[in-house]
C-alpha cells in the first residue's frame, strides 16, 4: 500500500484591522493616506493632537509664513509714500499678527480634514507606541488604550526643534520655534542663535517689526548651501535692514533672568537680549514609538534609514518625510507619501522624487533655488555661463515698490540647457517655477532660448527671465 500523498495547506493571511496605518498627518503622512486610500485600502492614520496638519500646519510652515506675509504688508504699507503722512496705528506687535496666523491654521485644519472624511480614512487621536511587528497601541489623552493592526505600517511622524539637554527650555524667555509662537509679550531685541531657514526666516520677521534682532551663526556665512551669491545677497540685506550676524560662533551656555537672558558664547562674547531664539536644527519624532519593538533603531538625530522605495530594514515598514531627513520639505514630503502609497499597493515605486527640488526660503526678501549652484557647476568644470535680471529695471517692480532682488539663469554655454535658477527677492517662491518649468524639459525642450522667443504679459515679474536669457545670450561669443 502506497503512502498517502502529503498535501500543502494553504496559508491564511493574517486578519488585520487595516490594510495600512500611517502614523502622523503631516504633508507625508496625509500624502501616503490619500494615494492608499485611493487605491481602495482600509487606511487608518494616527495623530498625536487633536487636530490633523502636523507641525507643517501647526507651529512650522504655514504659521511662519503667515506671520511673513503679516509682517511683509506691514512692511509695505510704511514703505509706501502713500501712507507715511497717516497718523493712524504704525507699530505691530508679535502678538497681533499671531492672530492671523491662527486664522490661516484654521482654514488648513478644516481643509485637510474634509480630505481624510471624503477619502474614508479613519482618523484615531492619541500617541503611537510599536508592540508587535504589525501591532500599534494607541495611547489617548485620557490615558486608554487600544491596539491596531495593519498589513503595512508608514512612519510620518516629523520633527521637532532640537534641544541641548543644557538649555532650560522651560524658562520663559528661551523659546525654540515651535514654542515661540506662544510669545505674547513685545520685546524690544532678540537673540536667535543658529542661521538656518529657520533662524533667517524668524530674523526676517522680528527685524520687520521694529525689534533688534542679533543672529549668531555657528559657520562661516548665511545658508552656505545656497548659491553664494544669493547668500550674500541676503546677507546685505540683512545687514542693511539693521541685524547684527556673528558668524562661526558657538554656544556655550544660556543663562535665563528675570530680566533678559544672556548667551555665552565659546569665543568668552556674552550676548544679552529680551529673550532667546534657538532654531539649530531639527531631531525627529521617533523615540516615544518603541522601535525596539521590531528591530528598528533610529541615528542620533531620531532619523530612520530608507531604501529607494522608502522601506526601513523592516519590509513592511516605510517612513517619509522629516523622520527620514534630506531633502526635509513640506513639498517633499507629500511626493514622498504618494510614492509610497504606490509602492505598497503594487509592490515598488513607480516614481521617484525628481532630483532637482526647488527649495523655496520665505525670509524678506524671499530666496528660492532649483538646480545647480555656480560653485557646484565650476567644481564639475562645466562650462556655463550667466544670465541676471535685477528687479530694479522691472516695470511690476517699480510699480509694487519691491526694488530689492534679482534673477540668477545658470545655463550651458554649447547647449544653453538651464542648470540652475537662483531668485532672490519679493515672489522669489512662486517666480522659480516658471524657469524649472522649461528646465525639467526633455528633447531639446530645455533651453533659455524659450524666454526670449516667448511674449510676456507685460508688466509682470515673469518679464525678468526675458530680461536674464538676453543678458545671459549677450556674453556668448
């Protein structure tokens, strides 16, 4: 008699509560929920506060680009001959324009919720703790809990300011730059201590609204990863508006007073002011989710490793946005939650970030770049050569009364492809576009030649890439 013929049982896959959890509402984690939704998933996503946005919405983009638009009119508005013999109300407190900001949060908030209700996302409120390979215990804020499970697991929980464990952040005249939005007094001056965006950008704001503002930077020039030229560029500026930088300078130690706080610094300066700004750099949230828990281990700055797909070392676990670190822009962050939504749903990306990401930098005047830098194209020995248009000699310019700026084309000497767009002025943000439009062309499309054979409305800002392209063609021989 034969044995009898073993046969395979097939295995079931385990039941989960979703088929994705994405932790954080963020710009990556609202991008990874809607692309998983849309695919037809069960997604849930959970959010540490009450409110879904993250810290884009709540203490980092959108309300200190708010304040910069307030304090920019407000700037204007003193500017303009128009006004100046008004005997109507001419100071504005950080207070007072911290109200618009909040009115801007709102409309976000509302916003970005409508997104997870249309798109049938269940949203759960509380914080997100690994305790299993597939399992997250949500903690809510009257202290219960629950456990959910999902097939994938996408990590989006941001950043927050970084805090030397030497710094009394509790004191209330030391603040970093998610706390500083709770400033309700009007100081007169104002240490910010580390020159990133997020330094020049604050720098910007208080320095509009009258107060004195000294910046300490710990390298050798403003936002060294700028092209210089447009760095400096702002560094004029802000030393003409009346801020006092000091470069290649450290932190000792911040001594809070009653009546002020001092900043020592590893030179033996000592520095004293109103209250303290620290903006030097960014850790991300990853030390209260347990990682541990499946093998995961963050870098000493709370970040996790990723592959091309945004996967960790765990198949099943991704990660987008700040918590991965570079490029660390809202922007990015939302491209890299659709991707990974892709990856997920059919197995790899289909897509990946494009490899020039405009970086747009909301100080007054703004700065915003996409492509190469002069430095970086004379290193690799490319020849290319420059075209610039100054603000000054723009009708829209002078009409608007935004003078102050410039436009940057770097492009190919022989083949007169764009390499790289630096703007630096009022609408910088929203002016780059226009070149990297005709810069990520394909097939010839991408030449400077297009804004000089293109017709402008006329007047615009858009008119300086005509301006820059007839100027850069000018030095060709």
């Amino acid at each position: 008699m034969e044995p009898p013929v073993a046969t395979k049982t097939k295995q079931k896959t385990p039941a989960y509560d979703f088929d994705s959890i994405i932790i954080g509402t963020g710009p990556g984690g609202e991008g990874a929920a809607m692309s998983l939704a849309k695919s037809g998933q069960r997604v849930a996503v959970i959010e540490r506060y009450q409110s879904v946005g993250g810290g884009c919405t709540h203490w980092g983009t959108i309300p200190s680009k708010a304040l910069r638009h307030s304090v920019s009119r407000y700037i204007e508005y003193k500017e303009n001959p128009l006004f100046q013999l008004d005997e109507n109300k001419t100071h504005l407190t950080f207070d007072e324009i911290l109200k618009h900001a909040a009115g801007v949060i709102r409309k976000q908030v509302r916003l970005r919720s409508s997104f997870y209700d249309r798109n049938r996302v269940t949203i759960f409120h509380g914080d997100a703790t690994f305790v299993g390979p597939h399992q997250l215990e949500i903690t809510e804020a009257d202290g219960s809990k629950q456990v959910l499970s999902a097939a994938n697991i996408v990590i989006a929980s941001g950043s927050r300011p970084y805090r030397p464990a030497s710094v009394d952040f509790n004191h209330p005249r030391i603040y970093d730059s998610d706390t500083i939005l709770s400033l309700r007094d009007d100081p007169r001056h104002v240490i910010i201590y580390g020159a990133g965006v997020i330094g020049c950008e604050y720098a910007s704001i208080f320095r509009g609204l009258g107060v004195r503002v000294d910046l300490v930077n710990n390298r050798d020039r403003l936002l060294a990863f700028m092209d210089s030229e447009i760095s400096d560029s702002l560094s004029y500026h802000f030393w003409n508006s009346g801020i006092n930088i000091r470069h290649g300078e450290e932190f000792d130690s911040i001594e809070g007073r009653d009546d002020g706080v001092v900043l020592h610094l590893k030179s033996g300066k000592k520095m004293k002011a109103d209250c303290i700004l620290f903006a030097n750099g960014r850790t991300g949230n990853t030390d209260s989710l347990n990682l541990a828990a499946v093998g995961l281990k963050a870098d000493g700055r709370g970040q996790l490793k990723v592959d091309d797909n945004y996967q960790t070392e765990v198949p099943h676990i991704y990660a987008v946005g700040d918590v991965i670190g570079y490029p660390s822009l809202a922007s990015a962050a939302y491209d890299q939650g659709r991707i990974v939504g892709t990856a997920i749903v059919k197995g790899q990306c289909e897509s990946q970030l494009i490899t020039d990401i405009p970086v747009g930098i909301y100080t007054i005047p703004e700065i915003s770049s996409v492509g190469k830098t002069e430095q970086e194209l004379t290193a690799a020995r490319i020849p290319y050569e420059v075209g610039r248009a100054q603000f000054k000699h723009l009708a829209r310019a002078q009409i608007a009364n935004t003078n102050a700026g410039s436009l940057k084309l770097l492009f190919h000497r022989d083949t007169k492809e764009i390499l790289g767009i630096h703007c630096f002025g009022e609408r910088a943000a929203e002016i780059v576009h226009i070149g990297q439009a005709i810069m990520m062309q394909k097939n010839g499309g991408n030449t400077i030649e297009y804004f000089v054979h293109t017709t402008f409305n006329y007047p615009t800002m858009a008119e300086a890439y005509r301006v820059a392209a007839l100027n850069g063609l000018n030095r060709l021989f």
